[in-house]
C-alpha cells in the first residue's frame, strides 16, 4: 500500500477503532485492556491480516465465557523459562503482558515462556514488537481442531500458526507470520472463504503442512496442555544477519515487508 493510501484511510481506520473501543468497554473491558485488544486489531489490518483486525469485534464479543474483568499472571519465574496463567483472560491481554515482562527483562541467552493463551490473534504482531526491542522471538500457538489429514478423517488439529522476528541493526526486523491452513478461520468468518476451503495448504503436498500442524499441536500441548495455548521462545541476539540478507534480496518483497 502506498503512503498516501495509507494516508487517507486513516480518519476511517480512527473512526473504526474508536468504536471498537467504546464496544469493548460497553462490554466491562477496563479502558487500557480494551485499548490493547484494539491496538492489536489495528496493527493486524496496516500488516495485511484483516481476518484477524477490527473485522473481528462481532465474533469476540459472542465468545462463550467471555471474562472482561479477568486478568492473567505470571506462575512460574526462572531466568531461562517463564509460565503465565491466563486466569480467564483472553489471550490477547496475556500476550500483551507476557510481551511487555520480555521487554522489561531481557533474557541473558535464551527464555522459554508458556501460557495457555487463546486467542493468540496475529503471532506476527507480538513477536515484531520482541524483535523491533531487540528480541529473536519465536512463538506459536494452537486453536480449535479445524484441519483433517489430506487422506481424510476427523479434524485432527489447529491451524496452527508459528511467527518469526529476527531484530536488525537497520531497524527492519525480519517477521514470518504463517498458518498451516490455506485459509484462516478468520477468513471463514468474514466470509472470505467457506469451511470446505479451511484445508492444510499445498495442495497435493498438503501433507507437509498437516504434518507442521501435527508437530505444533503435539509440541504446544506437551508444554501448555491440551487444546489451548502458546509457546514463545525469546533471545537475545549474537550476530545480526538481516542487514546482510535484505542486500542480497535486493528488491524481492520479504516476509513480514509493508
């Protein structure tokens, strides 16, 4: 999108996000946590996910025991590995503080973060801000069973998305963002694309995809238990190869690039 594009749709982008925030304090969100699932909504549409921005508001607040007032903390502190509860919260406010305690103390070398978080949002959001405050990151998360094997079968797993960032000198981090899925729930929802279309991508080498989704549901629900929740793993970098990559890009748009 051009700038000026971006420029002129801004007043209505504004008008959209106001009201989403007196829709989720209407509903007893705190003004801050709603400002934080809005921020959230907003940055998922500027990056191109608008299955996962603003358009998602009628779904969140129909979500069965919806908890406004809940808040999540944090169970277990060690230098290399950090659990949080979410205490009912929705996932977003406790990425939102799982993302903030990582900024505020770095791991030395490398953390592993566990939380049973969900919904998780756009992964690749999170993890640009690690990245933009000089964080590797690493996180994925798994969602309701949507995704049968190509043979056939019951849905198995999630669609299971893992997100990338590696932080640059240049101030450009590198963010993956990927779903095993070649549509998201959330295009679903929109109506973008139908539930026979929420199949592992591919096409006839879908397998590979489903056997990423089975690789991340079974990882997740080792460390976060069963049916829901995320893994960050979070480092501090040693060398910084993104400046060196994007030369060698030259002009090919990389993953994670407005």
């Amino acid at each position: 999108m051009r700038p000026a594009d971006t420029d002129q749709g801004r007043p209505q982008e504004e008008r959209a996000a106001q009201q989403a925030q007196q829709r989720l304090t209407g509903a007893g969100f705190r003004p801050e946590d709603a400002r934080v699932i809005v921020d959230h909504f907003v940055a998922a549409d500027r990056h191109g996910k608008s299955a996962h921005g603003l358009a998602r508001m009628d779904w969140l607040l129909r979500l069965p025991d919806l908890q406004p007032d809940a808040r999540p903390r944090q169970v277990a502190d060690r230098a290399e590995y950090a659990r949080w509860d979410s205490c009912g919260a929705l996932g977003y406010l406790t990425l939102e503080a799982i993302v903030r305690a990582q900024l505020a103390d770095p791991p030395a070398h490398v953390r592993l973060v566990v939380s049973d978080a969900s919904p998780t949002g756009t992964l690749g959001v999170w993890v640009r801000r690690l990245a933009v405050g000089g964080l590797i990151a690493v996180l994925t998360a798994i969602s309701p069973r949507r995704l049968a094997s190509p043979d056939g079968g019951p849905p198995l797993t999630g669609t299971n998305p893992v997100a990338i960032a590696i932080p640059s000198s240049d101030g450009r981090p590198l963010v993956v963002d990927v779903s095993m899925g070649a549509v998201t729930h959330g295009d679903v929802l929109l109506g973008n694309a139908t539930e026979a279309e929420l199949v592992p991508f591919g096409g006839r080498q879908a397998y590979k995809a489903f056997a990423l989704a089975v690789g991340l549901q079974m990882f997740c629900e080792a460390l976060a238990g069963a049916e829901r929740g995320a893994v960050l793993m979070v480092a501090s970098p040693t060398h910084d190869p993104v400046p060196a990559f994007r030369r060698l890009a030259g002009e090919i748009r990389l993953p994670g690039d407005s």
